[in-house]
C-alpha cells in the first residue's frame, strides 16, 4: 500500500501515475462503488470523497443512529483494505488543516479522514506528500 496525501489542486494523481508508473485501474472517490470497488482497484484518487460518502451513506451509524467510534472503525478499515488490495495506491487531500468547519458533519468527516490517514500510513509502505507537484517521501 501507498499513500499521496497534499492540498486540493497540488498534482498528487499526476505525480503518483507518474511515480508509480501506473495510468489504468484507477477509481474516482467521488463516483466509484462503495461496496467493494476499492477491493479491486489498482489505485484510487479524490479518497477524501469516498470517505465522505461513506459517511454520507449512514454505514458508519450504529443501531441507535450514533456514530461509530471512528478511531477503532478506521484502524479496521485500514488493516481491512490492506489484507484485501496490499497493493493500492491511495491518493487523498488533507483536510486538517486551515478553519475547522462549522457544519458537525463536516466536522465528523474531517475527523475521519484524519484518522484513517493516520491508520493508512502506518499500514503503507511509503507515504508521500505533495507540494506543487513535488513529491516529499515521509515513509
């Protein structure tokens, strides 16, 4: 597993194509299916978006409607995708950063996000940040 984490708009896509070599088997967070397409995927980009769609699609609630406990969801979820595609490239914007939003959903997703880029990047073999183009390894 490799993980392309940097601002919106930084070449984060472009860079892992090109560092990785890798132009087909890519799904878009913001469209692709949520039940099991990243199992099969080669890489995925716009992460952050299919987090956010998970929220969105009630998934991440228990029985009595409260959300689950995110740390512990993410860490299973990170070790999960890692037993399942060991070799996906995850490319996703951080969000911790700047004005912390005044919607709590938008809140909980930042949060989210945040925890499970933490998990993802202890599970990854390389992590890379990307800064106008340029690739920072981390990991």
């Amino acid at each position: 597993m490799k993980l392309v984490i940097g601002g919106a708009y930084q070449g984060k896509l472009a860079y892992a194509k090109e560092a990785y070599r890798t132009d087909s088997g890519w799904i878009d967070g913001t469209t692709c299916s949520l039940d099991g397409a990243i199992d099969t995927c080669r890489g995925i980009y716009h992460f952050h978006e299919y987090v956010k769609r998970l929220l969105q699609s009630g998934q991440l609630q228990e029985s009595n409607n409260s959300l689950i406990d995110m740390e512990q969801w993410a860490a299973a979820f990170a070790e999960e995708l890692c037993r399942r595609n060991p070799d996906i490239l995850i490319v996703s914007n951080e969000l911790g950063y700047g004005i912390v939003p005044m919607e709590k959903f938008d809140r909980q997703w930042r949060e989210l996000v945040g925890r499970l880029c933490t998990c993802l990047a202890k599970q990854s073999e390389e992590v890379v940040r990307v800064v106008c183009g340029v690739g920072m390894r981390l990991k």
